[in-house]
C-alpha cells in the first residue's frame, strides 16, 4: 500500500501558501472567498445583502431571483447569505420588503406649515422621491402575483397602506371615519400606488410635480363627489377648503368642477 501523501507545503522561508492548496478557513469556518469580497461589520453585511436584494427582486419576478444571485450581486458566498438569512430566500424577500416599507411609510409625516393641499403636496413629494431613488425597492414591495407572496409579505404591503390612511384620515382632521369617507381614501391611496407605478414602467414622462398636483386634484375632486353621497366627507371637504386661499388650487379646481356642469352659449 502506498504512503498518503503528505499536505503541500511551502518552500523554506516563504510565508505564503503553496499554489493549489486549499485557502485556510477563517474564524467563521467560510472557505470561499470570491473575488471582490470583503469583510464587513455584521449589521453593514446584512444591509448590503438586503439592499441587494431589493435590487433583485424588484427588477425581475422574485421566483427567478436565487440566494445564488444575491451572494454574487453583494460579492459574497451562499453560506454567508445563509448566516444572515437562515431561511432562505423567503426570509430574505420579507426582510427586503420590510425595510422598504419601514423607509416609505416614513415619508407619509405631515408637515406642520401650509394649507391642507400644500400639506398634501409636501408629503407626495416626499412620496414620489422614494419612488425615484428605490424604484426597484418600491416596485418589489408593490407588485403583487409573486410565488414567494405569502401572507406574512402582503401583511408587510397592508401595514402600509394602513400607515397611509392613519395620517391621511388625520390630517383631514378626521377621529372616526365612517365606510364611504374611508373608502374614498383608500381609494385615493391605491390611485397614487397606481400611479407611481405607471410612472416608473413609462419612464418617468411626467414631471414629479405635475403628477403630484394632478393627484392632489384627484383627492379633492373625489372628495366632492364622495361629498354628495355622504354628509362626513362633505364636512370633512368644506373644513378642508375653509383653510384654502381664495383662488388657491382647490379653489380653482372646484371653480373648474363647477363649469363643467354649467349649460353652454346658445
């Protein structure tokens, strides 16, 4: 029987490995090392993996995107992505949605300065520059039909929404609202998630603040006609245009509103 062969070893006075032998394990016990890979502090590791992910899942379906994929975006290896992320893929795409969420539903503060619409206004400038700046985050956390959609993950996306109609129902004042004036809000909400979306998937053509002045006019043009269905919008809407200026937007869109209806010459 032959002698096992003995490990490579390096030459007399060097101090580096003999080519061909397999690189050391570090603390951590993870051989792999791929080109480009660095060490980072635990937190900044798993920001970046998540960040990566974002990326990912939000510019091609999530089902296509493999741990694979992400340990190669954020120049690591697949056993580290496990170390963060022990349950796979899934736990991974609902940390991702999670912080974009968190990040989002932080833009919908209502400043304390201006009238109702500017204050509107402000917040879907806030809005719409998440949008711009994490698109792809945006439109993982928004775009429904996934395989990897569970209910912890569209629990996430209502958490949001449910974030929105808070402030926008407080910021309009409103304690209580009744079932058709809290309709017309998530309504609203869902035409300005609609919106932003079609924005991205049509290039951005429309500037920010002309989209933001159109859906503000979309909140109080269907707010009156929810008005004429339900007495609380109609006070929640005169209360709003009380602390309007005179000829301001939404004195000028209700003038508008009003023309629409009256009879033409002859």
């Amino acid at each position: 029987m032959a002698a096992p062969t003995a490990p490579p070893t390096a030459p007399a006075g060097s101090s580096g490995p003999v080519r061909g032998a397999a690189p050391a394990a570090g603390p951590d016990g993870e051989r792999p090392r791929r080109a480009g890979y660095r060490r980072l502090p635990v937190q900044q590791r798993r920001e970046q993996l998540i960040a990566v992910a974002l990326a990912l899942f939000g510019s091609r379906p999530p089902e296509e995107v493999t741990l694979d994929d992400v340990a190669e975006a954020a120049g690591a290896s697949r056993p580290l992505v496990y170390r963060y992320f022990a349950g796979g893929k899934q736990q991974l795409y609902e940390a991702a949605l999670r912080t974009a969420a968190e990040e989002l539903t932080s833009r919908f503060r209502v400043p304390s300065r201006g009238t109702p619409t500017e204050q509107l206004a402000a917040v879907l400038d806030r809005y719409f520059a998440f949008v711009a700046d994490h698109d792809a985050g945006y439109g993982a956390l928004l775009r429904g039909g996934s395989v990897v959609e569970t209910a912890r993950t569209s629990a996430i996306v209502d958490d949001v929404r449910r974030a929105a109609l808070r402030r926008t129902l407080r910021h309009l004042g409103v304690r209580d609202a009744g079932p058709r004036l809290t309709l017309l809000v998530r309504s609203w909400i869902s035409v300005v998630e609609a919106s932003a979306l079609s924005w991205l998937d049509e290039g951005r053509q429309i500037p920010p603040d002309s989209l933001r002045d159109w859906l503000v006019d979309q909140f109080v043009a269907m707010s009156a006609a929810t008005a004429g269905h339900d007495p609380q919008t109609a006070r929640m809407l005169a209360g709003l245009l009380e602390l309007e200026p005179p000829g301001g937007s939404a004195d000028a869109l209700m003038a508008r509103l009003r023309d629409l209806g009256a009879p033409g010459p002859g």
